[in-house]
C-alpha cells in the first residue's frame, strides 16, 4: 500500500522536491541528508524530465516528418496516375494522328489511282482514235488500189472485149 507522502513524491517537480521542508523532532533524521538525497532525487527528476522534453520534442519532430512524408506520398501516387494518364493520352493522340495519317494516304492513293485510270482512258481513246484514223486511212489507199485495180482491169477486159476475135486454127 502506499502511503500519501509516496503518492505526493511521485507528482513531484524537481524544484517542488528541493523546496520541499520537513518537521523537526527530537530525535528524528539528519536534516542535512534529507535534503541532500531531496537535491539527488530533484536532479534526477529534473534529468528525467529534460529526457522526456527531449523525447517528446523528436517524436512531436518525427510525427510532423511522417505526415510531411505521408502527404507526399499521396502527391506522388496522383502524380504517377497523371503521368499513367497522360501516357494512356499521348497513346491515344498518336493512334488518332496515324489513323489520320492512314486515311489520308489512302485518299491520296486512291486519288491518284483514279487520275491514273483517267488517264490511261485518255490514252486509250486517243490510241483508238489514231489507230482508227490509221485504219481509216489504209482502208481509203487500199479502196484506192482496189479501186484503181478494177479500173484497169475493166480496161483490160474492155480492151479484150474489143479486139477482133482471133482465128483459131
């Protein structure tokens, strides 16, 4: 059990315990080591304490570093999300843009195709048309031969025709 003076002690400060005073009684204890054990026990409590200002002040410092540590821990977890987000974005421009870019080469590709048909048709006619023009032309110098082969064959025909007959022995 403990008496009420322990209890009192235990509450103590260090300058509570050096101001601390005692009845005096015939035949009681050294005044002078009382208060030198009081003096001993008071730089004690005082050393405990400056400790525990010490400790308490590093845990109040080492708790203001971890929230200080958690907060930008939190930042860098939304960072890397954006940099994830803007990667997932880039990506996706990218994949537009080359999209794009496919679609547009294959507009001008099939433009081009189209001009190059048009083209050949163009060609073509123009081939058929000479190459008529040249039939054409043969075809009149070949009637003109014939023409002119007829003719001189009715002529010889007619020249035949009106020589006298010849005797036949």
């Amino acid at each position: 059990m403990i008496d009420h003076a322990e209890q009192h002690a235990r509450h103590m400060t260090a300058s509570s315990l050096r101001d601390r005073t005692f009845r005096r009684r015939m035949m009681g204890l050294d005044a002078d080591e009382v208060y030198a054990y009081l003096d001993l026990l008071a730089d004690q409590v005082q050393e405990a304490d400056t400790e525990r200002d010490e400790i308490r002040a590093e845990n109040s410092r080492l708790r203001t570093e971890l929230e200080r540590a958690r907060a930008e821990l939190a930042e860098q977890v939304p960072m890397e999300d954006r940099v994830n987000e803007q990667v997932v974005e880039l990506f996706s421009q990218a994949q537009l843009v080359a999209e794009e870019m496919v679609e547009e080469v294959s507009r001008d590709a099939r433009e081009r195709l189209g001009h190059a048909r048009a083209h050949e048709r163009k060609i073509v006619d123009e081939a058929m048309g000479t190459a008529g023009q040249e039939i054409r032309s043969y075809a009149k110098a070949a009637q003109s031969q014939m023409q002119s082969i007829v003719e001189s064959f009715a002529a010889e025909v007619d020249r035949i025709g009106d020589a006298p007959p010849r005797e036949t022995h």
